[in-house]
C-alpha cells in the first residue's frame, strides 16, 4: 500500500503499552502525529522519544495526540520508557504501539510488503521505520517526513508544520519559507484581490501570484 497525502490512514488495530484500540478511534476529533523508530533502545530514538515527552504541553495546546511506533513488543516498550524518562527527565506519558509483525510499518509504506524481521535482526533490517506522519481530525495524512538512523528528527520543526497546517487548512491561507506563528501568510492565488480584501483586508502585493497577509485574532 503505497500513503500519500490527503489518504485516508488506515483504520488498524494495534497493540500498545497503554492497551489495544483502533486508530481512527484513538484520534477521534483530534489532530495526531504518529512517528516510527526501527528498534527499542537505540540511542537516536531513544532523544527523540524523550523530545517527544519534554513538548506534553504543546501537544496539548493544539489539540494533537501523539503515539510511537517500534517493530518490538509492549514489554520492551514498558523498559525502554525507564530509559526515555532518564533522558528525558519527565514521564513519557504517550502510547508506543508494537509493530513486531510489521503491520503499520507496511499500511504506512515505510516497508516494503515482502519485508519480515530476520533473526538476530539489527536496526538496520528495519531502518526506512524513521518517519512522521501528520494527521488531521479527517483521519487524511496531512504531512510525511522521513530520515535516516543517524540523524535526529528536530520536533521544533514538527512543531512548526503542524502550526503550519493547522493555520492554512483553519484559515484558508499558505504558509512561506521559515513561516512561524505570527508571520505573515499567503493569500490563495484562487482567491481574487476584491476577495482577499474583504477576507483579509489590507494585503502586500509581492508578485502578481504571490500576496501576503497578518492574520487577525
């Protein structure tokens, strides 16, 4: 199965550290970041897990759940969150569902459908598991990131494209280069100037193609 943007995710039912459960019921009305490590107690992982427990309350500030993949089993799941709370130093208090048959590794196309966990794996028979997927309440894959096991995801940026997303879909806006909160955003090249006047008010006019606006309160 090959996810792309704007598909509807796949209504799995997965196994997790905090109980089994659908994934659309899971989200219900809310936005949900899945993001996907090749393996338990690895180092890179294990800093981005404990970034991913430090930003609780940004999480929370926008509405978004958030939930880990590892293609290991719920018990290492509960010990490798020791190790992600020390690094950390606060609870990780989000679901890591476990993947060990490769379910949602593959519904999300981060592997290929004759893919399987040899024996004495290592991370690296399961390396392509190093994704982020952005959600919407639509239960639509709204963004898609994915890196490579020696680079450490920024979840600033995360954090940033979710702002982003939410901003242009609540809005009807886009967003530029290095946009954050505050910034100003583009207005639609489908959205005519008598229109974009009595929606935005004033606006700057860059290029013929390329208007932008202050978003009001």
């Amino acid at each position: 199965m090959s996810l792309r943007i704007n598909d509807t995710i796949p209504n799995l039912t997965v196994e997790t550290d905090h109980g089994t459960f659908a994934l659309h019921d899971w989200i219900g009305d809310s936005w949900a970041i899945l993001f996907s490590h090749p393996k338990d107690f690895t180092p890179v992982c294990t800093t981005e897990f404990g970034a991913v427990a430090q930003l609780a309350d940004e999480w929370e500030k926008r509405g978004t759940k958030v939930i880990g993949v590892s293609v290991d089993g719920v018990e290492d799941h509960k010990k490798w969150k020791g190790d992600i709370e020390k690094v950390a130093g606060t609870k990780a208090g989000f679901p890591i569902i476990a993947d060990a048959g490769l379910e949602v590794s593959k519904a999300f196309d981060m592997l290929p459908a004759e893919a399987y966990l040899p024996d004495g794996r290592t991370p690296a028979d399961s390396a392509t598991v190093r994704s982020v997927f952005i959600i919407g309440p639509d239960k639509q894959l709204k963004l898609s990131m994915t890196y490579p096991m020696t680079v450490g995801r920024n979840f600033a940026e995360v954090l940033r494209a979710l702002d982003g997303l939410q901003t242009s879909i609540g809005k009807g806006v886009a967003t530029p280069a290095n946009w954050n909160v505050g910034d100003d955003v583009i207005i639609p090249a489908t959205v005519s100037n008598e229109d974009a006047q009595a929606k935005f008010g004033d606006f700057t006019t860059v290029l013929p193609y390329l208007r932008t606006t202050k978003l009001k309160d």
